[in-house]
C-alpha cells in the first residue's frame, strides 16, 4: 500500500467526517522493520514514529536521528520501570503509561531528568487479562493520581480486542478522555484506522500497510 496512500486515506476520512486532514497525526509503526525500509519511510518525507520495545529503539533510532532531522518517537509498547529512564532519554512520547507504580518512577524521573516525554494512559477497553491498560472503572482514578504526581496526561490509548467491532471501543476512550479534559486519542491501526479517525482519533498507529508484513523470523 505504502505511505502516500494511507496518508490520502487518512485525509479523504477526516474531511468526509468534517475534520482538517492535518488534526490527524500519522505514526508509522516502525517495529521489527529492517533498517532500509524504515530508511525508505524517512526519506519520503516521514517523520512520526512508533516503536514497541526500547531495546530495540535503542539500536536504531539514534543513529536515525542524527541523519534525519525532526524525528518524532513515540513508545507504543508496554514500559518496564526498570526501562522508563531510557525510554525517557529516547522517545518524545509514551502511550502506555498504564500503573501507579510506572507513572510514580516517571514522575521521579522527569525532576532529575529535568524533562518529561508527553505522556498518554493506555486504557484496556476490552478488559483483557493478557494485556496492558488501566481498566475503564479505573480510568479517571488514574488520570487523576497522575496528575497529582506533577504529570501531564495529553492524550489516552487503546487497542481494542480484535474480535470485537473497534468503534464501540474507540466511542469509549473518547468518552473518557472527554471527561477527563484530556485531547489526544490514539487509536486506530492499519485495519481500522479510518474508523477511528471518524470516532475523533488525533493519532493513528499503521505499521504492516505502510512498511510491508513484519518478518519476526
């Protein structure tokens, strides 16, 4: 499929719906990717994106960056505590900020580090033991608990079941950010991403439809 075309579909979907192209931030999912594709990627203009795992981030981006001017990083993946200095060092956002224990070492970690990354909850809508995220019941509690620790919480996340239709998912993370005063959503990948543009989502997440499937061999 390739970047010029998610990007057309992602701007035809958020004029259809009555938003400006621009109020929808593209990040190419750049986990598990040789270097040369994601190499391709930048030179055709991107600048935004997501990686998984800080180890693997680690091993990449940096070099990235000293070529590339204007690299945005976001952490999409679950966060270690015992990673978040790291991942604080590297990317210039986190969308999974997802327990008191991790959004107390951020906090600790901003005031010595003298900054902090934009941060966003990763909320499980679909309350899924196997996976990461506040459950909705807990949401505003931890929203609050974060604030109250000095962070700033820009924006909400979510990966709904993949079973289940994404738009009731999405409904109920914008529902949730919207009482909460919170204006980023991230939601919405390579399958359902034109959805979530239609249900408010300001970040959308698409790895595989731009850069080719994954070989995890």
């Amino acid at each position: 499929m390739g970047l010029a075309e998610i990007k057309e579909r992602i701007a035809a979907e958020a004029e259809r719906v009555g938003r400006a192209p621009d109020s929808v931030q593209l990040i190419a999912v750049s986990k598990v990717q040789p270097n040369e594709r994601v190499a391709a990627v930048l030179d055709a203009g991107q600048r935004v994106f997501g990686e998984n795992k800080v180890q693997e981030a680690a091993g990449k981006w940096p070099a990235f960056k000293e070529q590339y001017d204007g690299v945005e990083l976001h952490l999409i993946g679950p966060l270690q505590t015992n990673k978040a200095r790291q991942a604080m060092e590297l990317f210039d956002v986190i969308h999974t900020v997802d327990r008191p224990k991790l959004a107390k070492t951020i906090a600790r970690l901003a005031g010595e580090l003298g900054h902090c990354p934009r941060l966003f909850v990763q909320v499980n809508t679909g309350e899924e033991p196997q996976k990461a995220g506040v459950l909705p019941v807990d949401a505003d509690g931890f929203i609050q608990e974060c604030r109250d620790l000095g962070l700033e919480i820009g924006g909400l996340m979510c990966i709904p079941p993949a079973d289940e239709e994404p738009s009731l998912h999405f409904a109920l993370l914008k529902k949730i950010a919207a009482r909460n005063g919170v204006d980023g959503l991230s939601m919405g990948m390579s399958g359902d991403f034109e959805t979530a543009i239609a249900q408010g989502a300001t970040h959308v997440r698409v790895g595989s439809a731009i850069f080719g499937e994954r070989d995890y061999g």
